[in-house]
C-alpha cells in the first residue's frame, strides 16, 4: 500500500475489494511514473469505479501534473456505468470537496435540437451535413461583411414562434415552440430563414454569447460548476431552455471538465482527435481505454482508409466546375465558378491549371478502371451476374496476393499510364483549392468531394505495402437510378487500405497521454495484448512502465459450474455444411439440447456465426424435449437487436442463439436472473479465407512472429470469454458456463485452453459429451 491513500474520499463505496484497492493504488504509482496499468478484471471486480477512482485522485492531487480523465470505450453501456459510477463518487465526497465535473460527449446527431425532434427538415441521413452547412450559413450571415446580427437572427426566430392556432381556437394566437429533452426552446419547429437563406437559430445564440475574445467558455448561459457529471439529455435540456446549441456547448465545457467519457474514435480518429478533441490528448490528460480487448480492431477499422466510387465521381465533376471558366471562357454556357476567381484562388496557391487537369484526368481513369477490373471479377467468380443483381453478395478483389507484399496494382497501372509520383502527392492540395474555389463561388461552405478523394490517393501513394492492404470492396446497396445492367445499381465500391497492423497508431497515441489504465474483462494473453496496442514499445523505447493485474472472479464459486466438454472441433472439415448431418454435428445438437433442458431459465447460445446459428436454432427448434422459446438473433439494425433482447428479457424461460461476432456476447448486461446458462460452441475464429484476414495473418506474422495466434486465435478465444462473462454478473446469481470443443477441454497442437487464465483452466475442468447431463443436472439439483 501506499503511504498515501488520500483516494479513498474519492472512492464511492465504504469498503473497496482488496483487488480495488490493488488496482486503485498501482494505477496512481504507474501513472506518476508516466506508465500504464493493464488489468484484466472478472465482472465484479469494480473496474470502472477503480479507474475513475485513481484518475480524480491525480487530477486533483495538487502534486500531480494530471488535469483531466478521458475515458474511452466501445460499449453505449460501459458508458452509461462510468456516468453511474460519478454520479456514486459525487454523492459520496467529504462535504468541504466540490463535486467531479463530468461531460459525456456524443455525435451531433444526439444533441441536435431538430435532429432529436425530426424537425426544421433534419433527420439521422443528413444531420453532418446539414448542420455544418447551417453553421457556415449563419456566420456568413453574421461575420465581418454579413448583413446582420447574430442578435438579429435570434430575435428574428424568437418571433416566428406565434401562429395563429386552428379554426377551433376562434384565432387566437398559440405559440409553437420546438420542444425536446422535455423542455420547450424559444423557437419554432421550422427552421427560419433570412434573406431566403436557412440559418440556425441555437447556433446564432451562441455566437451571440461567445465574447470578443472568443473564450467560447463565457457563452455557457449556466453554471456548470458544482454541478457534477452532465449527461447528454441534460446538456440538451441546459441548452435549449437558453436557446443556445447543445453541440457548442459540448465544445464550450469540454476543456473544463476533470471527468470526459466518450468513445474510441475520439481519440483514435485522426479528423476527430484532430479537431473536436485534440486538446485533451497530452501529458495532462490520464486515460482510461475501458473494454480495451476492442482496441486494437476498432482503432484498425479508424486508421484504415477508402475512397468510394461515388467521391471519385463527385470529385471529377468538382474539377471539372473549377476547370471550365478558364477553358471556356468568353463561350456560351453557363459556369458555377467565373474565371477571374479561378485565377485568382490558382494565384494565390501554388496548384496550377495543369495540376488541376492531370488530376482530373487520373480520378476519371481511375473510375473507368474501377469499373473494369469489377466487371471482370464478376464475370469471373458470378456468371450471369446482370440477371441476378439482387443476390450479389458482399465481395473483396484484392489488388496484391495477401501474403505477399508487394506494389498494389493499381499502382502499377498508374505508372504504366504514366501518371507520376507527382499526382498522387498533389491530389489533396489540388482537393483543398477546388474546394476553396467552389465554396466561395457559390457561397455555400459544405463539404467536397475533392479533398476527401485527393487525400485517400496520398495517402495511397505514402503508405508501405508490408503493413497495408490495398484492395476493392464491394459492398451491397440497391440504388434504382444506376442502369439495370450495371454492378452499380447493385454495389458501392471504393478503393480501400486496411492497415493491417495499427499498433503503431494505437500506441503513438496512448504515448501522448501522461499515463493511463487500459481493462477489460478479457485481455489474456497479456503479452500478446500488449504486443498489438504498442504498450510494449512504449515500455522498451521510451521507458514507460506497463504493470500487468489479472483478477478472477471474486462472486461464491458454489454458485457457478463450468464445463470444458470434449466434443470433436467444430471446424467445417469435421462438421461439414449446415444441411449435412455428420457425427460432429449431432454431438453438439445433443449438448444444445442438455443445457437448454437442464438449466431453470434463460440460456445464451454463442455459435461461430450467423449460419451456424440459425442450424442450432432449427435443432433446438425440432427437438421435442426442448419446450421453451428459441430465438435467433440475425445480423439485422439495431432496433431490431433491442425488440429481441426486450422478448428474451421478458417473461418465461427462453433460448436465445446469436453469433459470438454479433452484439448480444459483449456489452450486453444480462443481470440478476435474465440468464442462467450460457454455451460456446467451437472457436470463433473468423475467416480465414477473406483476402483482408489473410493479409492481416501476413502481416502479422512479419511483425509478431505468429500471425495466426495474433490475428486470429487470442481474438476469437477472447469472444467466447465475452459471451460467458454474461452469465455471473453479482454475488448472488447463480449460472453455468459451458465451452463445447475439444480445443478448450485439452492440450493439442491447436489447443486454446492456454488461452484462459489460469483460474479460468481451473474451473473449466474437462468433460465428455456424455457426462454434461449428469454434471448439469448434478449442479441445478443442489441449487433447489
């Protein structure tokens, strides 16, 4: 222990887990030392209040160089527990300490007024869009050379509130306010207009409010001192009584507050950390990157890269606009750009017309190429394809053999048309200008194609072949305005770079942080993860500690039983196809069945994926022993995931059958007595065959030594951990754990169980198919 164990007011409960006060103290020590703790804690060990704990207790050590927690996680519910937990720390702080000010930061989408409401003609589709268009609308309106006032616009939208109500009211006048988060706003629900231009009328409040010198803090019309942890339904509703954007004030409190809870890409996206948060990412900020077995693959998908089909496009037509007034200029036709500011804007930058029609012609090629090598995959691997677009399915070409790096076709086609280094390099530069030239011509800044493509192409030419991917991705769509012979009625396409090892970008980032605590119920093996994060490098190069805590489950082991059951692999060679009825597959029909007939409630069924799933559902389905419910979870919207999750919670004992890579093994609090058994079946290791994974294998096997053990093996070892985690949530549940295949009942040369803690070997001792039953029954019978 520490000699000062000043946390403990900060901490929110009367007596800490031993493993808390563990965490708790190793966290502080790491982090004055600039270093990472890395913990691996059962679900029970109290990690969020351990993390929030350690990093108020550096921020307001008035020794300490920390000014701030930033919490980053994957999980909306994760999220909701830290706000939770504050909330316990504020309540529980010594009457003479001011209260943690908190603020969990969200999309645009979240707090937007109109967006919330469906409302001034925004909705989910365009609100980006929308609203930075509305924005840059109301400060041309309003900014030096704008025809009014900030002030002028918000009184002007106060007033459009009153209408004359129905013929039922006799005309008397009733007021129509906006109304969201509970609270009515001083504006209508249409978005007014000045000068037949849209505007934004919170936007224009908070441009009034924001002083001379521009401390945007000054224009929050409330106090938010004292005030504890902000939510986002509260900020909204702080806002809008005021009149003023919910968003801005996002922005406007964000470098205030000791406590910021937000998601991965706030960090890790490089527009977004770049932008909205970079602020908070140095030496003053201790980090917190919760439910952190996601980081690697979630900051993989955030620092990979593509350009579609359609910015391409949009991107050709965009230079062509800026092109034209000079090429046809004194001709007939109408331009949406006039030479003179052409010239003017290609003056004052040091992008030529030449530059300009180079690139212009490589995006048009590099289209017409697109095209080519799609239609020729098609009529290669589909046969037919034109008279069946609708059952295209998902596809990937690759541009290089994946486990060979090397220089990506499309690049050696661009030197053989002899486009030269030059074009790729300029491509953004030439972007910016087209933009600059045809936001100012048409006076209306909104985001361009040309930037966005000509920075992907850049970036295409700087990146190395070893550790990116370069393929074509193919992704279902329907779009009735594309021909009804074209691929592209049926597909989106883009040109894409999978950065196949991104612990480099995961770790150069943590390293900007003035230290941290990285956790997850599923971390093991700890080198492996510490290897893919970067962690390690920041150990060996720059001297950052990284201590490693491992925490088993602290809950009454009477009331748990695990299984390891010794059923043959459930790979395709052994268990053939889903119409097939192998041995294999009968085996794990049977274990299905047991444990859904045996257990007194609820059981969770976690199978490799989507297909596997819907066979262990028909199984269970056409089995006459087995009486309760099955639903089977498919990869559907989110709102359809939530209406199954509400049935298997309510009412009666049920089944539910869902992939281990779908959202319903992770995240997801199946608390008290909503589960009682939960089975894996096989190893979810993803597939092998996929261009991109083989890639990935590839590259990792050149950076770590063994790919498929990085890649593949720990990842999908640590989703079954996920799914079985659901089920022992609190010192008084009571469930089963059941992991079916051989690869975790014994050691073989493709064995797993080395993959689990140790005290996870240790309960999930090995059992043959025949004897689940008798163990099963065994357990729930000294449950009665």
């Amino acid at each position: 222990m520490t000699s000062d164990d000043s946390w403990r007011d900060i901490f929110g409960h009367d007596d800490p887990y031993d493993e808390q006060v563990d965490g708790i103290e190793t966290a502080i020590e790491t982090a004055r030392d600039g270093g990472f703790t890395v913990v691996e804690g059962a679900c029970g060990t109290g990690k969020t209040m351990l993390a929030l704990t350690a990093g108020v207790d550096l921020v307001r050590d008035p020794d300490s160089d920390f000014e701030r927690v930033v919490v980053l996680t994957s999980v909306k519910q994760q999220l909701r527990q830290f706000e939770q937990d504050l909330r316990t720390v504020n309540a529980t702080l010594p009457d003479d300490w001011t209260p943690v000010t908190g603020l969990t930061l969200v999309g645009k989408a979240d707090v937007c007024p109109y967006n919330r409401e469906n409302a001034g003609g925004i909705d989910d589709g365009n609100v980006y869009e929308r609203c930075e268009t509305l924005r840059e609308d109301t400060r041309a309106i309003t900014g030096e050379g704008g025809s009014t006032t900030a002030q002028n616009l918000v009184s002007r939208a106060r007033s459009q509130q009153t209408g004359l109500a129905d013929s039922g009211s006799q005309g008397r006048a009733a007021a129509r306010f906006l109304e969201t988060a509970d609270e009515p706003t001083p504006y209508p629900p249409e978005m007014p207009e000045y000068d037949n231009l849209e505007y934004c009328p919170f936007y224009a409040q908070f441009l009034e409010d924001v002083p001379d010198d521009g401390d945007a803090v000054e224009a929050v019309p409330f106090d938010f001192d004292g005030m504890g942890l902000i939510d986002p339904e509260q900020l909204v509703a702080l806002s809008v009584q005021h009149g003023t954007c919910p968003h801005s004030m996002m922005g406007a409190i964000l470098g205030h507050a000791e406590v910021v809870v937000g998601n991965y890409y706030h960090a890790f996206d490089p527009v977004t950390a770049g932008t909205f948060t970079g602020a908070l990412l140095d030496d003053s900020t201790f980090v917190v990157c919760d439910e952190a077995h996601m980081l690697e693959p979630r900051v993989r998908d955030l620092v990979s890269d593509a350009v579609a089909d359609k910015t391409l496009r949009d991107a050709e037509s965009e230079l062509s606009q800026v092109i034209q007034p000079l090429k046809f200029e004194g001709k007939e036709g109408q331009t949406t750009a006039d030479a003179d500011l052409v010239r003017g804007e290609l003056g004052d930058s040091d992008v030529s017309l030449t530059e300009l029609e180079e690139t212009r012609e490589f995006v048009r090629d590099l289209r017409e190429e697109l095209d080519r090598r799609v239609t020729a995959h098609l009529e290669r691997e589909h046969r037919g394809w034109k008279s069946a677009l609708a059952d295209l399915p998902d596809d990937e070409i690759p541009l290089r053999p994946p486990t060979q790096p090397q220089e990506d076709e499309i690049s050696e086609w661009a030197a053989g048309r002899g486009y030269h280094d030059g074009v790729w390099v300029r491509a953004e530069a030439v972007g910016a200008v087209v933009a600059r030239i045809l936001n100012e011509a048409e006076d209306e800044e909104k985001e361009r194609a040309a930037p966005a493509a000509g920075r992907v192409l850049g970036e295409w030419y700087r990146n190395d072949h070893e550790r990116y991917f370069r393929e074509i991705v193919l992704e279902r769509t329907w779009n009735e305005k594309e021909p009804r012979d074209s691929w592209r009625r049926a597909y989106n396409a883009r040109f894409a770079m999978q950065n196949c090892v991104p612990s480099d970008a995961i770790g150069e980032q943590l390293g900007e942080f003035g230290g941290g605590i990285l956790m997850s119920a599923t971390l093991e093996p700890l080198d492996v993860f510490e290897e893919v994060t970067g962690l390690n490098h920041l150990e060996r190069e720059e001297g950052r500690p990284v201590v490693e805590r491992t925490y088993g489950l602290n809950f009454p082991g009477d009331n748990r039983e695990s299984f390891a059951v010794d059923a043959p692999k459930f790979t395709y060679e052994n268990r053939g196809g889903p119409d097939e009825e192998s041995q294999t597959r009968r085996m794990y029909a049977d274990a299905l069945r047991e444990v859904a007939t045996e257990t007194p409630g609820n059981v969770l069924v976690g199978m490799p994926n989507y297909a596997e799933a819907e066979w262990a559902a028909e199984r269970l389905r056409e089995n006459p022993r087995v009486e309760k419910p099955v639903l089977l979870d498919e990869s559907s919207a989110d709102d359809a995931t939530e209406d199954l999750k509400a049935e298997f919670f309510g009412g009666g004992s049920k089944v539910l059958v869902t992939s281990l890579r779908g959202t319903l093994t992770e995240g997801v609090d199946y608390e008290g007595d909503r589960l009682r058994a939960a089975v894996v079946c096989g190893v979810p290791i993803i597939n092998t065959a996929s261009p991109r994974t083989k890639a990935v294998r590839t590259a990792y096997d050149r950076a770590f030594g063994d790919g498929f053990e990085y890649a593949l093996t720990v990842p999908a070892v640590r989703k079954a951990r996920q799914a079985l985690g659901r089920v022992i949530r609190g010192p008084e549940e009571v469930g089963v754990r059941v992991l079916v295949d051989s690869r975790y009942a014994r050691e073989s040369w493709d064995s797993v169980r080395g993959y689990l803690p140790e005290s996870e070997r240790e309960e999930f001792q090995p059992v043959s198919p025949d004897m689940l039953s008798l163990g099963l029954e065994r357990f729930w019978r000294d449950r009665d």
